[in-house]
C-alpha cells in the first residue's frame, strides 16, 4: 500500500478498493499465477477507473438509444455541466435578492423556449412519473377514458394500465385494438372524466385495418387531452417524420403532454411535462411532486442538453449511409494491415429507446469473426456488438467519429492474427 500508485489510488478511489485488488493480486502470487515481485503492478491493473461501479462502453450496437447501456449518451456540455453541479449550487437561490428561488428555474426556461406552444413546463424523474403524477393530481377518484390499442406495456414488465391504476384513477377503455374513433370517445366522457388520454405506441405497430383518432379530433370533447409522446422529441424531425413530438401535439389542442428526457432529447433521465400553465401548475404542486421530482445533476445536464451543441444522439440520427461506410473502410484497411480479418458490410441500425418502430437506419459495420464479441465485451473498456449470421457486427452508427481509433484498439488488442491465418 505504500506503492506511491497504490497510494495514489486510495486518495483517488478509496483505501478498501485498493486493498481489495491487493489482496486478489496477493492471492494471485500465491496460485503462482503472478510472480511476488508483481504483486503491486498486477493491483494496480485490477484497480477500476473510478470508484462507482458502472463502467463505459462503446456502443458498437447499432441500437442508437441502448437501454441496457442507458440510452442517451450526454454531451460535452452536459457533461461539464453535470461536473459544475456537483458542488453547492444556486438550484434553489437567487443570488441577486439572496432568496429563495423556484427550484430548475433556468432549465424550465430552456424547455420552454425549445416548446414555444408550451404555456409551463415540469420536470420529474422519469417519463412514467410524469404520466404518473398528471393521473394522480388530476384523476384520483376520476376516470381516464383511453382507447384499448393505446393498453401498452413500456418495458421490463410494467404496464401502464397498472400504472395509471395505481394512482387511484378509474380508466375506461374505448374502441378495439385496431380501431379506436372519436365517437368511441365521445360516448366514454361525462361527468366522471377526468382526461382523455392519448399514448404513443412507441415500441410496437400496428398495420392494416386500423383508425385511431388525432388530438386535432379529441379537442372537441370538453375535456382535458393528455398526451404521452414518450421518445422525448421536441419539434418535428425530418429523419423521423411519423414520430409525434411535443410542439405538435400542443399546437392541434393538447392539454398536457408528457416525454422522457433521455431518448430522442438525447439528455439525462428525466420525465417531461409541458402544456397548459394552470394545469401544470395543479399538477407540479401536488404533494407526489416532491417524491419525484429531480436532482441538480439532472437540471443541469437537461439544461445543457436543450441549450448546447448537437447532442450525441442528434448526431448519429444525423449519419449518412456514405459517411458511414468511409469511416469503416478506414477502419478495416488499419485493421487489415495489422492481420485482423475483417471486412465492411452493410448493416440496419435502429432507434431504439422505444422510440421509432419500425425505421430501419442505414448503416456500416465492421464484421469481426464471432469469437470477438466475448472479448471485446470482456475488455477493460467494453465494446458492445452484436451477433449476426456466425459474425461479430461492429455497427457504427452510435460510435461518435472521435471513438473510431479506440474501437480499432480495441480490436487490435483481442486479435491474434495466427489464429486468424
């Protein structure tokens, strides 16, 4: 522990995590597996990059907002952002009067002027605590009439009906799975409503015989139009023509609409709820807003996402099919020299994220032999691919351009050109 790397490393991640990775060094030496005089080197290369336990990856998956890998990869400016935040803030001062100030004040500013059809804004934890609080503040003991096609369920097992249940609201369903109109909806409402409630089916289609009912129809009805977009777009995107954003939806009559902050936003997790001012207002002074409401951390890397440069995820939205395969024949020609088999094929990205079925993004990956996606995963700095047809797929529509060297070091250091031929 007195290795001025070790120690260094303690001030850095912590005495029990360098002991740790002294003592399986240690146990190392006594397997015979590392020489005594290694012990301390071979601590150090177990050491982690920090002391947290989530590690980096490069998103090599072709799935541009990865669940499992966290969706939306933040900016440099939300990144500096989030670093700035990290010590005492004025998230809730106004250091002109010395008071008290409205908590995110500056990012509900952003938000806003992102949705200029927005009369307010509210931002919670994540986009099924946004839905959640708008039930719970406006339909507690009330009904919900939404159409049956709209039932959905958002991943890892939860449902909305069971969510939207939870928060005591009644809902009533209307039309059939395919076909749902406004006069289903029409017969639905009365006294006991609360909202109607429209929900896009963000991960799944249907097609064929199908007729649903547009905000624009939904207006007519009297009653407050509630409408979860959920992938997080702003305004209209020209790659993504049939996915619903919020300025549309507010601008055909939408009470209120809800999104998360970290799918096609491309910012941190976060729940979003802009629309109608008195409503939000009801909505965001309900006792539940204070258990879901967001850190300093979020506020600031929102902000920064809505007021900084192209976010990671507009830019790989933004790849060409051309540029794209540029980059991976650059590759794989570095690569080829060194006696990796490789070779450039064309690949389908997709949005992911539950955002976007069914688009398919043109694409360019490198095509590895299947052994390289264990060990690239397995690697310090983990590089995630995917399998397809016995090969390993390097896509890259989700590595940023400035990633392309390290994933080709990646490559280079699982390789073994004998075994290659």
């Amino acid at each position: 522990m007195r290795d001025t790397r070790l120690s260094e490393a303690a001030r850095r991640l912590g005495t029990a995590v360098v002991k740790a990775a002294v003592r399986q060094a240690q146990e190392q030496a006594r397997a015979g597996s590392v020489a005594p005089e290694d012990v301390a080197a071979t601590a150090v290369a177990l050491l982690p990059r920090t002391a947290g336990g989530l590690r980096p990856v490069v998103n090599a998956t072709g799935v541009v907002l990865h669940t499992n890998l966290g969706r939306a990869s933040l900016s440099a400016a939300a990144r500096r952002a989030v670093q700035d935040a990290a010590g005492p803030t004025d998230v809730e001062l106004d250091l002109r009067t010395g008071v008290r100030a409205r908590r995110g004040r500056t990012a509900l500013a952003a938000l806003r002027e992102r949705v200029p059809s927005a009369g307010a804004a509210h931002v919670v934890n994540n986009g099924a605590a946004a839905l959640v609080l708008v039930a719970t503040a406006l339909a507690a003991g009330k009904e919900i009439v939404i159409s049956r096609g709209e039932m959905v369920e958002i991943g890892d097992g939860f449902r909305l009906p069971d969510l939207l249940v939870s928060t005591g609201a009644r809902l009533r369903e209307v039309g059939t799975t395919n076909r749902t109109t406004v006069a289903d909806y029409a017969a639905a409402t009365g006294p006991g409503t609360a909202f109607v409630l429209k929900v896009h089916p963000s991960n799944f289609r249907i097609t064929g015989f199908t007729r649903t009912a547009d905000v624009g129809e939904l207006t007519s009805l009297g009653v407050p139009v509630v409408v979860d977009i959920g992938s997080g777009l702003l305004g209209p995107h020209p790659v993504l023509p049939d996915e619903p954003d919020a300025e549309t939806q507010l601008r055909a009559g939408a009470s209120l609409v809800t999104a998360s902050g970290d799918k096609l936003l491309g910012g941190p997790q976060c729940g979003l709820l802009l629309g109608d001012e008195a409503l939000v207002r009801t909505v965001s002074r309900h006792p539940l807003a204070r258990a879901v409401r967001v850190d300093k951390l979020t506020l600031a890397a929102l902000e920064a996402t809505l007021t900084g440069p192209a976010t990671p995820t507009a830019r790989a939205l933004a790849a060409t099919a051309a540029g794209l395969t540029d980059r991976a024949e650059r590759l794989a020609r570095a690569l080829h020299a060194d006696g990796v088999d490789v070779a450039v094929v064309v690949s389908a990205a997709t949005v992911g994220g539950g955002g976007a079925p069914g688009v398919t993004l043109p694409s360019a990956a490198l095509s590895l032999p299947e052994r390289y996606a264990d060990a690239l995963r397995t690697r310090p700095v983990p590089v995630v691919g995917r399998l397809e047809a016995g090969r390993c797929l390097l896509d890259l529509r989700a590595v940023p351009p400035e990633d392309d060297e390290r994933l080709a070091e990646a490559v280079r250091s699982v390789s073994d050109p004998a075994a290659e031929g």
